[in-house]
C-alpha cells in the first residue's frame, strides 16, 4: 500500500518509472521516508543517482567503465524537490498527506508560497 502511493505520488508530481527506481535504491521507498530530509538532503541523493560511483563490467578484453547511474532531468529534479518539501510541509502543519490528491499544481503552489515567505 504504501509503495503504491509512492510511485501514485511520484507520477502525480512528473517522475518517471526509472527515477522513481533510483529513489527506492537509494532507501526512498515510500512517502514517510521523505519526511526529515532538507533540500540539501535531496540534492546530495540525485548526485548519488547520477554518479553513483563505481564501474560497470566492460564487454571482452575491454575494460570497465565509470557507472554513469540513472539520468536525472533538472526538472524532474525541481519536481523531486518540490515533492519532498510538500511532505515534509504536510507532516509540519499537521495536516494528513493524500498521494492521491497530491498534485504537482498543489505541490508547486507549496513551494511557490514558502518563496515568498523568506
């Protein structure tokens, strides 16, 4: 149930499937696990998934290359952002987080105001 409104969510916010992959490797796995990490938190996970390090198996003699991870867009990253913040906001203001109702217009209005409130 839980990751199914996680990847519900994500959709909900523009993510693709293989991104959404990527977070639940790097233990983001359902929309609790975003509670508690900052913008910074965020940014530092999406530099793990585009380089998460290490190399992958070459074909024949040739040899290994840089693992180059999974390609994270900048405005799927803004939307990941902006995702986070939203539950972390949620959870903040008592209020029950819905995946379902959970828009990327709803969630871009969150981070729109809280701009203007600094």
């Amino acid at each position: 149930m839980a990751a199914a409104q996680f990847t519900l969510y994500l959709n909900n916010c523009n993510v693709n499937n293989a991104v959404r992959l990527a977070l639940i490797d790097q233990g983001l796995d359902t929309c609790d696990s975003l509670l508690g990490h900052n913008d910074s938190d965020m940014k530092a996970v999406y530099r793990r998934i585009i380089t998460p390090g290490g190399t992958m198996p070459g074909r024949g003699a040739a040899a290994g290359r840089a693992n180059r991870g999974t390609p994270v867009s900048f405005v799927t990253e803004k939307h990941l952002r902006k995702a986070c913040f939203f539950r972390n906001y949620m959870d903040r203001i008592q209020r029950p987080f819905v995946a379902a109702t959970a828009t990327l217009a709803m969630v871009q209005d969150v981070w729109d105001d809280s701009a203007n409130l600094g």
